[in-house]
C-alpha cells in the first residue's frame, strides 16, 4: 500500500524540476519509489514543515512561512499538507 497520495505523487511529478535540473521520475510508480527511496515526509502544516527541518539541523529561523514554502525541498499539496524530498 502506497504511503503517499495519489494527489501528492501527481503533484512531485509536475513540480519535480523545482528540486532537480532534470526528472528523476516519468510515471506515478517511479515517483512512488523515489520518495520512498528518499524517505519523503508529508507533514500536515507549515509548521510542521519547520519542526522537520529544526529537528534535521537546519537554521530556519530567519526563514518566513513564505520562503519555508519556496524551498525547493517543500512541495505544497493541494488538500494543504506539504511534501518534504530531501534531494
């Protein structure tokens, strides 16, 4: 059982470039795979999304919820969750 969205596998696919110079996945079972590989978090709000990186060691302090959002490693999701892919 896929323990990523579809939502969310369709949504890397279309927004992959963001985080890769070319695409490291074509179809939603490579995408599946890659986060998996990758070990891809979706977490449920922005503030989330700065705990994850806090607890990573990464200084996100000085970042606005708006440039967390802009990191190329944070996809948002259209139901509002965000996708974490550490490249």
């Amino acid at each position: 059982m896929s323990s990523y969205s579809e939502e969310c596998l369709k949504t890397f696919l279309k927004d992959q470039e963001k985080l890769f110079d070319e695409p490291v996945a074509e179809t939603l079972e490579e995408a599946e795979a890659f986060l998996e590989d990758c070990m891809a978090v979706v977490v449920d709000s922005i503030e989330e999304v700065r705990e994850y990186f806090e607890e990573e060691g990464v200084d996100v302090d000085h970042m606005s919820q708006d440039e967390l959002e802009d990191a190329s490693e944070v996809f948002k999701l259209p139901d509002g969750t965000y996708l974490i892919v550490e490249g």
